[in-house]
C-alpha cells in the first residue's frame, strides 16, 4: 500500500477555460493556409483534443508549430501554437516553451497585440490558444504582406507606427523588457487596418548562456543551419544583439523598429541587404550573419526623400544611448509627423478591466503552466465578481490542494457543491481534499456522490479504490479499480499501471 496517499495527491478534476472569442466568423475562402506541412503533426481534418478541428498549419518556425484550429462548440478560431514533436523531451526547449507562454498571459487584453486566450494541455502538449487574425479580401493580415502587395502611404504609415508604439508601451508597462523580433511579419494588420503586434517568443526567456552562442561561429553555424538561432532575424538586428541577445533592451527593439520605418519610407526596401549570394557563399548561413553584422555595425544607411527619415535616423543610431529611448518618446514624435500631415491623432485607448471571464481564462493558464499562488490570485477576482461561480471554486480549491493547503481548498468545494449540488468534479475533488486529510468516510461519501452524478468521472473511480482499501473494503476496491479501467483514461494514462497492479493483487487475496 506504499505510495497511495502520494498517487491520490496527484488526481484532480479542473474545469477547462472559459474561451470565449468573438462571435464574427472569417469567410470561408478567406481562410488561407497550408492543409499540411512535413513538420507538423496534425493536418486538415484532424481534430486536437476534443474540441479543435484542425483547419491548416498557419506556420512553422525552429521550435513550434501554428495550427489555424475551429471549435465548433463556440462557433470560434483559434491559432493554436505548441512544439514541434523533436522538441518535446528536451527539457530546456519545453521550459522556454513554458516561459514564453507566461509572458503572453502577463500581457492581458490590448487592442495592438495579439491576444493569447488561454494556455492549455491537450492531447499531451501544451497549448497557447491565441486570437486568430483575420486576412484581408487580398489574403493578406501582416505589414510584410502589405509591404509586398500595397505598401501604405505616409498617413497610413504612421497610424501604424503609432498604434505599434502603443502595444510595445503596453507591453513594456508588463514587464517585457525586449521583444527581439521586431519586423514587418511580426506585426499583424487586421481587416479594419488595426496593428497588432505578435511573437514575443523570445522576451524575457534568452538568457546569457544561449545569448553568448552568437559569439561562437561553430554553435551559431550549428544553430543557424538547424533553425534555432533564437536571437531574432538578422536583417532587423541592431548592433548589440549580434553581440549578446540577453543585453537588448526598449532601445534595441527601437532600432529594429526603425528598419520597419525605413521599409514602408521606400516601398519594402530593406536599409541593408547583404552583397553575398547564397552561391558564393554555398548556403553558409554564418556568413551571412557575420555580413549583416557588418553592416549593422559599420555602414550608413541610403537617404529617403520623406517626412520620416530623421526619425528613422534616430531610430537606427548605432550606439542604444543615441537612439529614442522608449516608444512613448519615438510616438511623441510620430504623432507631430501624423498632425502636419493629415491633421490628426492617434490617440490611446483605455485598457479596460478585465471581464470575468478574461480573468477566469488567465488564472485557468497560469494553473496549466504550474504558477498556482498566482492563479489562486486571479480565481479570487473571479469570484470577488461572480460568487457563484463554480468553476472558479473547484478549481481554486483544485490549486490551494496542489499548494498543501486542503482545509482552504475544502472550503471552496463545499461552497461549489452547495451552490451546485451536481457538480461531480467538486465532489470527487471533496473526495480528495478528504482524504488528504485523513477522514476516509466522509471522503467515500464524497467521491460516491461524484459517481453518482458522472459515473464516467475516471478520477473518483480510482480514488474511490484507494479511499475503499484504507477502509478496509478489499472487494469493492478491486471493482472500483475495475471501473476506473474498464473507461480507459487517457487522461490519467499514468495512474493505469497502479491501478493495474493492485486489481491483480486484490484479486489474488
């Protein structure tokens, strides 16, 4: 019997986010992506979890996979992203993963980034569900599509400009010290001509250790050639990210920021591009590295006739303390430009509170990533505004149970289940809590109740084994045992050995 109080510790009941979006669906033959693709696991037709039909792959980049997904139960897109499959037994990779899913949670709601809705496991993996952008009658929903096909005029330049401005302040506001990536694909632009700014994949999760390979022309070939550079993309790079990633700051994505700026001044035009071709250099990736380095570092940049080039300018100075210093300061500048030329402002808009709802997913995700105190934290806003809320009970009981504090978490599945008598996950994580803390009849009545509403409930099953075993009840622990088998849990695939093992020495007593 060793182990069994460890093994019921580890078997809860949560209830999924609440994912709302909004309710527009994109037009059929505006939905353009690949079927398939050589690196992704799923493809049109698949479904992930029980919910999301897999429509496409949106894209594929050195670590991870964005699946354009459709959940018929709310009639909603979502672009799921997760990891490649090669990356998911390495344990650094998988935590960058994780960090990188954190920042999108801190960031909340605003209306020039890219929203992540909520961060969940399914089908083994982990998910960050993120807003779904929509394109254009033109297929076209990024500033790298727009620069290729309709580059914007200078009004319409510095809109964008601006409203980037106010997402990378809002970011900034929440703690990302850098973005790293900043460039025409990873600004989004929405069929009502909104930015929004997308892939902080790499804020805030490059430490020294990776950043210092960019100084190692062996591990950056290396890395280079098998598309895990993490370091940003070169051609937009200011001079100190070559150097070390981990030292960029608000300056640093300023200049990649102005590279942007020099791009919709001339029309797509890059301000450096290299001299190298890929014959001359037989595919050497390091080599056109080490000559964007160059040219970041040394040259100057091709005059433009236009109202932004001194902008720009500052932008791209080569030494951080002689650029803008923050976006506020770069849009202060911006926004003179937009008044002189069309008479207009962008003004901000207010960041309202979050719904419930909003407030509910957040805390669903920071629980799905292991922050526990602070989805505590974010449950109690919940239900400071919807008490009743049951959802948010059982699983705020399902976190302070994880964080050893069962008589706090008992108290929250007593509230559920007397607000909602039918609620079998509240009463088979009662059950739990119950045991836990040693009152095994009362626990068996519990998880009893539990089966009784939900006989498929595949937790209650196992733990109404393992309650009925400290109680002394041979055989009917072997028939819960057999229960909880006969359901095939996938979701506890990792219980299924014990409970395999004691069904066969109970039934040999």
């Amino acid at each position: 019997m060793t182990g069994i109080t460890d093994l019921f510790g580890n078997l809860f009941s949560g209830n999924a986010a609440d994912r709302r979006l909004p309710s527009r669906l994109p037009s059929g033959n505006r939905i353009r992506v690949k079927p398939s693709h050589s690196g992704a696991t799923y493809k049109r037709g698949d479904s992930i979890g029980s919910s999301y039909e897999v429509l496409g792959v949106l894209g594929l980049g050195g670590f991870s996979v964005v699946y354009l997904t459709y959940s018929a139960e709310n009639k909603s897109f979502y672009a799921l992203k997760t990891l490649r499959d090669q990356y998911l037994e390495d344990e650094e990779t998988r935590d960058q993963f994780r960090k990188e899913a954190k920042v999108w949670v801190d960031l909340d709601r605003h209306p020039h980034l890219v929203r992540a809705f909520f961060i969940d496991e399914l089908a083994g993996r982990l998910y960050i569900g993120m807003e779904y952008i929509e394109p254009d009658d033109n297929g076209v929903n990024t500033l790298d599509g727009w620069l290729s096909q309709s580059p914007p005029d200078l009004t319409q330049s510095l809109r964008w400009s601006i409203q980037f401005c106010l997402g990378m302040e809002h970011a900034r506001a929440r703690g990302i010290r850098c973005h790293r990536d900043v460039k025409p694909a990873n600004i989004m632009i929405t069929r009502d001509k909104q930015v929004k700014i997308t892939d902080f994949g790499f804020a805030e999760v490059i430490d020294s250790t990776r950043a210092r390979v960019a100084t190692n022309p062996t591990m950056l070939r290396k890395r280079l050639q098998t598309k895990r550079t993490g370091f940003g993309t070169p051609t937009y790079m200011p001079p100190e990210q070559f150097q070390n990633a981990a030292r960029c700051d608000e300056r640093s994505d300023i200049y990649s920021f102005g590279v942007v700026l020099y791009q919709m001044a001339s029309r797509g035009r890059l301000p450096y591009e290299t001299t190298l071709r890929m014959k001359d250099v037989k595919n050497d990736a390091a080599a056109i590295w080490r000559e964007m380095h160059r040219l970041h570092t040394e040259a100057g940049i091709v005059p433009l006739s236009s109202p932004l080039f001194p902008v720009i300018q500052r932008c791209m100075r080569k030494e951080p303390s002689a650029r803008y210093q923050t976006f506020s300061e770069l849009r202060n500048d911006l926004d003179i430009l937009l008044r002189k030329k069309a008479g207009v402002s962008v003004s901000p808009q207010d960041v309202q509170t979050l719904e419930a709802w909003e407030l509910y997913n957040k805390a669903f995700s920071l629980s799905s990533l292991g922050h526990l105190e602070e989805a505590v934290a974010q449950y109690t806003k919940v239900l400071e505004l919807q008490p009743d809320n049951t959802d948010a009970l059982n699983n705020k009981g399902v976190c302070l149970r994880k964080l050893g504090r069962a008589e706090e978490a008992l108290v929250c599945y007593d509230r559920a289940v007397e607000v909602d008598k039918r609620n079998a996950s509240a009463w088979s994580n009662k059950g739990n809590c119950l045991y836990a803390l040693g009152r095994f009849p009362e626990a068996l009545t519990a998880l009893t109740r539990a089966i009784a509403e939900d006989a498929k409930n595949e937790s209650a099953w196992l733990n109404m084994g393992l309650v009925e075993e400290r109680l002394g009840k041979p055989h009917d622990a072997a028939e819960s045992y057999r229960r909880f088998l006969a359901l095939h849990p996938v979701q506890y695939a990792a219980h299924v050995p014990f409970a395999t093992k004691r069904l066969v020495e109970l039934d040999r007593s």
